[in-house]
C-alpha cells in the first residue's frame, strides 16, 4: 500500500491484491481536504462571501424594516381608527343621552299642554253651560211673561165678556139711567 502522505493530490493508486481501487486524499495537519464535506464547506463559505459582498444581509435588514415601519404604521392607524371609534361611540352616546332628556321634556310639555287643552276644554264647556242655560232661562222667562200677558189678557177679557154679561142681565134701563147719573154726579 503506498503512503497517503506522499501522494500527489488527486492521485490514485491501485491495489495489487485484486481488490478494490484505493483513493489517496490529501490531508494537512490531521484534517483530510478535499472531502465531499470540505467542498460543501467551501460551497458555503463562497456563497456567504458573496451575499456579504453583495450586501444581502442589509437588504434582508431593509426590507425587515419596512415590513416593520408597515406595520408599525397598521398599527398606528388602527389605534387612531380605534380612537375616532371611540370618540364616535362617546359623541353618539351622549347624543342618545340628550335625546333621552330631549324625549322626557317633549313627553312632560305635551302633558302639560295637554292638562291645559283638557282644563280650557272643561273651562269652555262650562261658559257654554252657563251661556245655554242662561239663554234657556231667559227664553222661559220671556215665554212664563207671555203667558202671563196671554193669560192675564184672557182673564181681562173674559172678566169683561163675564162682567158684559151680567150687567146685561141684571141691569136694565132704568138701573142704567142711576149708574150715569151717579158717575157724572162723581165727576
């Protein structure tokens, strides 16, 4: 077998026994290079100089921050939306609070107003009262007067009819002749 050591790099030797082929690698104070893990190492070291060349981390940092100053921003206008709600929801609760008083003092005046219509209402009903029954009772004054007149006129000309007739029955020429003479003898 030959000595891996003195190898050049990348060089390979045969096995004469038959056997498999045998791989020198090349290895520098212990550690073997040139392993599949070394170039993967390798792969990644170049990759990682490349985004700090290419200044990837800065660029992931800058869209990290306007992603954050986005929702910062959100956030901001969700607790400015939020305040404006709020003080809509105070304005119309106190709106609504004043439309309750608006509501109690609309509801005592026309109460009121209505107390009032009712007391003028019972008020004129009792004028009107007054003013037919006062009607009435002088129109029954005026017609007991009539009758009274009708009444004492019937009696007047019924005493004289009656009065007519019984001097016309009992008083003669003669008794006639006295009366005159004793009304002109009174004048």
């Amino acid at each position: 077998m030959a000595n891996p050591v003195a190898a050049p790099l990348g060089a390979h030797t045969e096995v004469p026994h038959g056997g498999a082929e045998e791989h020198v690698v090349a290895s520098a104070f212990g550690v073997d290079f040139f392993t599949p893990d070394f170039f993967v190492a390798l792969a990644m070291l170049v990759v990682i100089l490349i985004m700090l060349k290419a200044k990837v981390p800065a660029m992931i940092a800058g869209m990290l921050d306007k992603k954050i100053a986005g929702i910062r921003e959100q956030l901001d206008t969700a607790a400015n939306l939020r305040k404006e709600a709020e003080a809509l929801k105070a304005d119309y609760e106190k709106k609504a609070r004043e439309a309750d008083q608006d509501i109690i003092a609309m509801r005592a005046n026309a109460e009121k107003q209505a107390e009032a219509i009712v007391a003028k209402a019972q008020d004129d009903a009792t004028a009107l009262i007054a003013r037919r029954q006062a009607v009435s009772e002088a129109k029954i004054a005026s017609a007991e007067r009539a009758a009274v007149a009708d009444i004492r006129e019937f009696a007047a000309s019924s005493a004289s009819a009656a009065a007519a007739k019984l001097i016309a029955e009992r008083v003669d020429e003669a008794a006639d002749a006295k009366l005159v003479d004793e009304a002109i003898s009174g004048i």
